[in-house]
C-alpha cells in the first residue's frame, strides 16, 4: 500500500468537522446551512492550520522526521474533507509533505505522494499552485530515474515546461499567496511592523460609473487584537439597493490559535468567550464571497478593512475579498469638503443625522 493511502486510512478519523453552534441573535443562523460543507479539518483535535507553526519550527531545528509526521496527519485530514466536498481542497498541506519528503531525498516517498494526490482528479482552487505540484512532481521523477541509473532528459524538459507555465499563471493570478495555512502571515507581526505599498489616495474614491451602482455591499470588521487581520472576530456585511437595505450577512468570528488573544475587547465589546463557539473563517467564506459577489464593496478607512480581508484569505487559503474594493472615508473627503473630520462618527452625523451609530458594533458601522 503506498504512503498516500496507507495516511488516508489512518488518518480518516482526525477529519472532524467543528460544531454549528454559534449563539447568535434569535439562534439564527447568520449565512447559508451549505457553508458547512466547507471547513477546516482537524488532526488530533486541533485545526490543521494550528499545526503549521509547530511543522515550520520542527524543520528549522531539523527534526524532518517528526515534521513529516504531522504534515502526512494534516494532509490526510485535509483529504478527506476534500474528498467530502472539492471546495475543501487545500493543496498547501500536499506541497508541506513533499517539501520535507525532497529534504529527506526521499524523493520515492515525495513521488507517491504527489501521484497520489494528482491521481484523485479533484479540481485545483488555484493554477499556479497545481502547477507546483505537477512541478515538484516532474523534478521528483527526474531524481529517481537519476538515481536507479535511468535516461532523466524526458522529466527534466517537462520540469521547465511548468517552470516556465507556473510564472505565467503567478504572472495573471492578482495574489500569488501560498494556497492556505500560515503561509504569509507571520504570527506576532502587527500591522505597523510591515512593509506597506504606498496607496494613492485617489485609487480608494470611488469613480462616478461605481457610485451610479444601484446596488452596494458595505462591510466592516473588528479585530481581536494587534497581531492583524487573522485576528478578525467580527464581521458585517449590509447588502443595500436603490437606498435601501436589502440584505445583512453578520457573525462573530473565533480567531485560530495564536491570534486569539482580545486586546481590543474595551474598544469593541467582544471578548474570547463571545467567540468560544463561533465559527472560523474557512466556515463562512463561500457565505461571504456569495454575498459579497459582482457588486462594488465599501468601508470606511478601506486600507484597514482590505488588510484584514486579504490576510484572513492568505492565512487560510480562501479567496473571497471581491475586485471593486472602495473606501468611504476617501470618498467622502472626495465628495463632501468641508467636514470637521472624516471619521465615521462624524460623517454619520452629518450626512444621516437620524441614523443612531453604534460604533464599532460592525453590524452598525456597516
């Protein structure tokens, strides 16, 4: 039996999908009943992203043995939720195992791996990261025929061939994240820590043709803390059309270990107990981009909101932060001169005098 199957037996168990319960307003449910087909799997009781610091620091210390160990443990469990429903594929957990399997030149073991994988025919969220692995496979097959004394020339060819196709699709794939887990986000680094792209101001006002929209998405979300936007514990979304609101997509969010602690519960309210039964993000993501899909999407200081839309999708592999991403704040500097200031407080008092803000409530702020 080979190690990808052997793993997916073994492992079928650590698979586990978390609990529903959430402690909503009214116990209702605040997105679709079929967002949980999408999940994060688990691997002896903890999410399988929990695991990826733990790997990465047993690979610094050279213990590959161990690493590989725990990565073969996730993976399977990411199998069979992927198996279970293809919208759980996560092929990160794949490209962890051979990484560590290429280290150990174990490059037979990296190859039944790969072959395993390929061979199950589910469909891949991302070209460029199929394209590793369709890369990693050619590379490996190279070093095995080196290795048993065999003419390698026809692998090597195919290894440039998806060299040279993985630049292109990373070359038109807007985010070239790693496909999930903590692939970008480096735990502990806060916002003020990291490079940032300088912004022009103008690129967050939104064009006349996008303020015509008859119908908009506003979104605000609250963090737990410094660390940035994986801490995420709340997010809303308010579905407006002609000037009315027509929809609201809420919840609370728990955190993954590590980015759990609540630094900012005096600012917002929200502490680690509100968010005990909550559900993760991977949980309501296929929720958000549905509701979010085709329509222009505001905040108010977007950079904010865009930050920890675009880490919470790098941490875990999703991709849910929509294209026509627009910022309050500047567009009402844009259109309304004048103001005292243009915080949120201020601009609700005069321009919807009556609206009562609750603020940083994000049901509110939305």
């Amino acid at each position: 039996m080979g190690i990808f199957s052997m793993l997916s037996k073994v492992f079928k168990s650590a698979s586990e999908q978390p609990s529903t319960e959430n402690g909503y307003e009214n116990n209702e449910p605040a997105f679709p009943a079929e967002v949980s087909a999408w999940y994060m799997p688990k691997f002896n009781g903890r999410d399988i992203c929990d695991w990826v610091d733990e790997v990465a620091a047993l690979k610094r210390k050279g213990d590959l043995e161990q690493a590989l160990g725990i990565a073969q443990g996730c993976m399977a469990a990411m199998v069979q939720a992927a198996e279970d429903n293809s919208e759980n594929v996560m092929e990160f957990y794949v490209s962890q195992v051979v990484i560590i399997q290429h280290k150990m030149k174990d490059y037979k073991g990296e190859l039944s791996t790969l072959d395993g994988w390929l061979s199950k025919g589910l469909p891949a969220s991302r070209q460029d990261h199929r394209l590793d692995l369709e890369k990693r496979r050619a590379k490996a097959r190279e070093l095995v025929a080196k290795d048993e004394g065999r003419d390698a020339s026809a692998y090597t060819a195919e290894w440039k061939r998806l060299v040279a196709l993985e630049k292109q699709a990373k070359a038109s794939t807007k985010s070239a994240a790693p496909f999930t887990g903590r692939s970008t986000i480096q735990p502990g680094l806060s916002y003020n820590q990291k490079s940032k792209k300088a912004t022009h101001k103008s690129s967050w006002v939104a064009p006349p043709e996008v303020l015509a929209c008859p119908s908009y998405v506003a979104v605000d979300f609250e963090t737990a803390n410094r660390q940035g936007g994986v801490s995420a514990c709340q997010i809303a979304l308010v579905k407006v059309h002609q000037g009315q609101v027509v929809d609201r997509l809420a919840t609370l969010i728990k955190p993954p270990s590590g980015f759990d602690s609540f630094e900012f519960t005096y600012l917002h309210g929200i502490s680690a107990d509100d968010v005990r039964n909550s559900p993760s993000w991977p949980e309501i993501a296929s929720a958000v981009y549905r509701f979010v899909q085709g329509m222009p999407v505001y905040a108010h200081n977007a950079q904010f909101d865009s930050r920890v839309w675009q880490e919470l999708d790098s941490f875990f592999g999703t991709e849910t932060k929509p294209p026509e991403f627009y910022c309050s704040y500047r567009t009402t500097q844009h259109l309304v001169p004048g103001l005292e200031n243009y915080k949120l407080p201020t601009v609700t008092r005069a321009l919807v005098p009556r609206y009562e803000l609750d603020h940083h409530e994000a049901g509110s702020d939305a």
